[in-house]
C-alpha cells in the first residue's frame, strides 16, 4: 500500500533523525543537568525511568516476555551497554569538554572490529576496516596522547586529561558487551530486552549512588527547572525513543547504515558544546577529530565480513547517551 509505505520511510526518517542529532544532544544535556544531581544518582534515574517506560509500553502492546537465561542476559547486556557506557560518558563530561567525549564514544566501532578479530569466532579486518583502525587509533592519540604529557592539561581535556580515558574505558565495555550478545540467548522482543537492560543497570547504578552517599548530596528542591526538564529529555528521548529508535532501524536498515550515528553524534555534539557551552575548538581537536571520523566512516563501510553492529535481538546501540 503506497500510504503505509510512505508512513514507514516518515517513520523511518524520524529515527535516524533521533538516534542522529537527538543522542548527539545528549552531551551537553548531561552537562547540564550533573550540576545540580550528582552524576550517579542521575544515571541511575534515567535508566530506571526510561525502563520502566519501555516496560509499560512492552505491556501495552503484548510483547513476548524472556524465559530462564534470557533475563539475566538482557539484564548483562544492560549493564555492559547503557549501564557502564552511560556512566562513563556522565562521569566523562563532569571533567572533559562534551563534544570531546562524543568523538571518544564514537570509537565504538573501532573496538568492535578489533575485538571482533580475535577469539573463537574472530573474522580478521579486511584492508579497509584494517586501514580504519590505524587511522582511528592514531587519531585517539592525537586527541589526548600529548596532552596527557603536559602538565596543566589541555584547554579541552581539562585539567586532568585522564579523565578522557572513562568514556574510553565505556566505549570497550559497549563495544565488547554487543559482540557478547550476539551469543547468547535474548529475548525475542528488543523493546522487551532493552527495557530489562535499562531497568537492570538503572537499579544497580542507584544502589551504587546510595552508597556513595548520592542522595545525602542531592537537594531535589535546589534543582532548577531546566535541569528537571533535561533529565526528562534524556529519559524520554536520550534513552527511552533513542533506543527505541536504533532498534527499529536495525530491522530495517543495514547495520553499517544505522552506525551513521557513530560519526554524526560527536560532530553535533562538538557543534552544540561549541554554541552553548563555551567549549574551544582548537585546530588540534579538529584535525584529530577529522582523522578519528574518517576511521568510523572506513570501519562501519568494511565488508561485512567484519561483525560491528549489535544484534538485533534487544542490544543498545554503540553509543549510550
């Protein structure tokens, strides 16, 4: 039918403009709103919030419910991905320029082909990924490598560039978590899996803010409205139709397409930290910035031979926001 037709590539277009610009919003968002709730306390709240959204959507609409492993899987896969990833970026932006951390995050794909080369079931990079994984990896050093070697820091790294290596460190717990998925059991509805995940890392990051002594720091009544309103944006759009999103375009769409977002993010996010958050582009971060993406574009393009994307059995996208 040329109505439903056309009402799949309307929907289809919102998604990629969600997991595109929306998740590359969510930088900055993250900011914004840690100034006044501490950073796992916040986690913690937007994963469980976005979970349960999903779980009551799930419900409504009568998906299938995992049995036996299928739970602790999702639950797993939760906090390898938005759980560890979502953290790492929070923690990430509270010390290193938001755009910056957005460029490290789209990385994911870089370990993904290099994590995939080896192991039981590895499948070695062709020329191509191969080349995009030099590159990459010259481009991350580029990036912090220097600066890490200068005392003071970096006017983008801040003061302490070692912060730069959490998101990083994020970005393998993603990138090995996704591959990890691929064998084993999921349940068979993604929105289901994802809503697990969520609510799995959610609980485990709220416990862990509680004993850091979170919510003795939190003063609900001293956060500001726009603070209230970026944390509903990241629970409702960052998370909820982001992840909504990513997996409606793994269905449809090859996976190399649907990872256009692992280079759009950081520029709209590097753009954004730019415009509204005082964040200095300097021709350094820019040339590494250029490099790094270049590397992406070659790795997500490689042959398919190289597994990057997650399955599409219920895993999160490369990339929490």
């Amino acid at each position: 039918m040329p109505e439903a037709s056309a009402r799949t590539r309307l929907i289809t277009a919102l998604a990629f403009l969600c997991i595109w610009f929306v998740w590359g919003s969510t930088f900055i968002t993250i900011r914004h709103v840690i100034h006044t709730i501490p950073p796992l306390l916040m986690c913690g709240l937007r994963l469980v919030s976005a979970g349960a959204l999903l779980a009551a959507f799930a419900f409504a609409t009568g998906a299938l419910w995992p049995r036996g492993k299928e739970w602790r899987n999702a639950a797993l896969v939760g906090i390898l991905l938005p759980g560890v990833g979502n953290l790492s970026v929070t923690i990430g932006v509270a010390h290193v320029h938001s755009g910056l951390v957005a460029l490290l995050v789209g990385t994911i794909p870089l370990w993904m082909a290099l994590f995939a080369s080896f192991g039981r079931h590895a499948a070695p990079p062709g020329k191509q990924a191969l080349g995009g994984l030099v590159l990459g990896f010259a481009g991350i050093a580029m990036l912090i490598g220097p600066a890490l070697f200068v005392p003071g820091g970096s006017v983008e790294l801040g003061r302490n560039p070692v912060w730069a290596l959490i998101p990083i460190a994020g970005s393998l717990s993603w990138a090995w978590g996704s591959l990890w998925s691929r064998r084993v059991a999921m349940p068979s509805s993604g929105v289901v899996s994802t809503a697990i995940g969520l609510t799995a890392a959610g609980v485990l990051q709220l416990i862990t803010a509680g004993f850091a002594g979170d919510f003795g720091k939190w003063q609900p009544l001293a956060v500001p409205w726009t603070a209230w309103a970026g944390l509903a944006w990241l629970v409702v759009f960052g998370s909820a139709l982001g992840f909504g999103s990513y997996l409606y375009l793994l269905r449809r769409v090859p996976p190399a397409v649907v990872a256009t977002y692992a280079f759009v993010n950081p520029v709209v996010a590097m753009a954004l930290g730019w415009a509204f958050g005082g964040e200095a582009l300097t021709a350094r971060t820019l040339l590494a910035a250029s490099v790094v993406l270049a590397a992406v574009i070659l790795i997500t393009t490689a042959p398919a031979r190289v597994a990057l994307a997650p399955a599409s059995s219920g895993t999160a996208p490369a990339r929490s926001r």
